[in-house]
C-alpha cells in the first residue's frame, strides 16, 4: 500500500509545491474548460497577437524594473 501525506503537516511552500507536481501530472486532455473559460482564452489570444509587436522580453522587463529602483 502506498504511504499519505498528511497535508496539515506540510508547509505553505510545500503544499503548493505538491499542487504544482499534481498539476503537472495532468495531461491537456485531462483538464476540460467550461464555455466561459474557453471564450475568455480566445479573446485573451487574440489580444495577445495583436499586441505581440509591442511586447517586451523579461530580459527588458528585468532591465526597466532594476532602472527603477
């Protein structure tokens, strides 16, 4: 038989590390979106290809961050 977690146990930082390895474990076909969901995925890429042109890399968001500071 395979051991448990007692979740109460883990840390913050560990709990959300098991949510990531869960999470990571499904496969796109595993994980249906409702209609609303898709629909705001679809405008949200459209948007993004619009504006593809006028975004920037992080290695560009990093240098504006360190400028501020």
């Amino acid at each position: 038989m395979a051991d448990t977690i007692d979740i109460a146990k883990l840390t913050k930082k560990e709990r959300l590390d098991l949510i990531g390895e869960l999470w990571d474990s499904l496969a796109p076909e595993d994980v249906s979106l409702t209609p609303a969901q898709e629909a705001e995925l679809a405008r949200r890429m459209v948007t993004f290809e619009a504006d593809v042109q006028g975004a920037m890399s992080w290695d560009e968001v990093e240098v504006e961050l360190n400028k501020r500071r």
